[in-house]
C-alpha cells in the first residue's frame, strides 16, 4: 500500500464530508488533519508531498469519520478560539462561539474606567468569559459559578493556562443560591431556548452541546427570571448587570429586568446585526424590587 501523504489524505477527508453533505467540507478537512498530523496549513500548501507516519493517519480518519455524524470540529479536536484564545471544551460546557464575543466587548467597554472590578460570571461553562475579561482587565477578580462540577473543573484548567486562575473563584451554585458577596458586574450567557427551539437546530448544536445549557424553560426565559430575581442582592449600587439574549428577545428580557427595578442601559449588535447583549443598571428614580 503506498504510503499516505498530506495531500492525499486531505483529498480523502474532503471527499468524505463532501459525500456526508458537510457545507464546510474543505475547511474542516484541513483542520482535523492539521490538528492529527500537528502540522500547520503552510505545510499543508508548501509541502503536500510530506509523508505521514500510520498512527496520525488512523487518527485523521477517525476524525473524519466522527465529522461526517456531525460531531462539530471543535468537539473532536476539544478546543475553541474565543476572543483569541484556545479553550478546551468538555461534554459539560457549552461550545462558546463568536457571537458571545459581543457580551464580552459590551463589558469590557463597561469596566474600561473601573481599575479593580469584581465579577460575577453565572453559568461559566468553560469559563470563557470570566477568562477573557480577567485576561483583559489584569486588576479584575471574578468568581465563576456553574451547576455541573465538570463544567467548573474545565473552566479552571482554563484559567490556569491563561494565567487568571490566581484571580478567580469557582462555586458550584444553581445561579445565585451558593453565591455571597456584592460585585460590580454581574454577567451571563444563559441558555435561552425552547423545547421547541432546541428541535429546530442544527445538528452540531443540538446533538453535541449539553442540553441544560441550551433550554431556558417553556418559553426560553426562565434564566432571565432568575438572575433578574437575584441580581439585587448580589450587585453594588453602581453596577451593571449583563445578559446576552437570543434573537429577537430584547424586549421581554428587558421587561423581566424591570420589574426587579432595572432599567436598560445599552443593547449590542453582533456582526449579524442582531441584537446580541443587553446592559442593565439599577433604575435612577426606583428601588430594586426585592423578592
């Protein structure tokens, strides 16, 4: 059998996905053998000749064949870039992607002028966001919470490898029910679809990502009660809370927050241009209601 190469291996994989109906087939192709081969695509373009030693190239197949069921290529090479930086993802955390970025900048553009804040990340999954903002704002502190102890562990193998872990907290916690202390912002990607949403979805998410990360109630707005209910014991009297919210949910969601005394400060458009973020702070002329 003649020995296989980088480019014949990659024509293989593409066509494989071409014939599973994969659209991102040459993509994924090049990154799954990149990732099996660890190599890199100027090696694959100046040197497709290269000869690749048997166990990369079952491991490349292997990776093919589990991307043809759907398997998403973050899940199969168990990372993600997120605002720049690799996070390794577990089946416990919820495969963050781009359009989180907004909720991000949206903080970040809210604690550019604060020199030490204090967050609260609920729900942090692979604690992509508590990470990125410690990593980008170096006085802040954070304590991130989950309800799934692998989420938590995942999150701070994170933040050891960004170099943030000395400055995070991580409690195991249904939103707010272990959390103390005030802090001046309190942020959330909550899961915010229904039942019926999460049917409607593509494969790659609905299949791989976990369940209780993606449904938020009957009506997807379960979470949003929640951390509006409980923000007002938890935040100090000039923070802001932010939430980013799914498609066309902008009004509700701010409807929820002010009934608990919040007024809406910003919204935030992803490259889409969907409202993708909301920023609430404490209504000037009304108290919080407290529960």
């Amino acid at each position: 059998m003649p020995a296989e190469t980088l480019a014949s291996l990659l024509g293989w994989g593409r066509g494989r996905l071409i014939q599973a109906r994969i659209e991102t087939a040459q993509l994924d192709a090049r990154l799954l053998l990149q990732h099996a081969t660890d190599s890199d695509h100027a090696t694959l373009i100046g040197r497709p000749d290269t000869v690749v030693a048997d166990a990369a190239a079952a491991r490349y197949r292997d990776m093919i064949m589990r991307r043809t069921r759907h398997e998403p290529v973050s899940r199969i090479i168990g990372r993600r870039e997120f605002y720049g930086r690799d996070f390794a993802l577990s089946p416990a955390t919820l495969d963050p992607r781009p359009d989180t970025e907004t909720l991000v900048a949206a903080a970040l553009d809210a604690l550019r002028q604060h020199p030490a804040p204090h967050i609260l990340d609920l729900g942090t999954g692979t604690g992509a966001i508590a990470i990125t903002l410690l990593a980008e704002l170096p006085g802040a502190r954070a304590m991130a919470t989950d309800v799934s102890l692998e989420a938590l562990e995942t999150a701070a193998g994170n933040a050891r490898k960004h170099c943030v872990v000395d400055r995070m907290e991580f409690v195991q916690s249904f939103w707010f029910d272990a959390v103390t202390g005030c802090f001046d912002l309190i942020i959330s990607n909550p899961p915010y679809l229904s039942a019926g949403d999460i049917e409607s979805l593509d494969p790659e998410v609905k299949d791989w990502d976990p369940r209780r990360a993606l449904e938020g109630g009957p009506d997807g707005l379960d979470c949003y009660r929640a951390i509006a209910k409980g923000a007002p014991h938890h935040l100090l009297p000039a923070g802001l809370v932010v939430v980013e919210i799914g498609s066309g949910r902008g009004t509700q969601v701010a409807e929820i927050f002010a009934e608990y005394g919040f007024e809406l400060g910003a919204a935030h458009r992803d490259l889409a241009g969907h409202v993708r973020c909301l920023v609430f702070r404490p209504r000037k002329n009304g108290g919080w209601k407290r529960p």
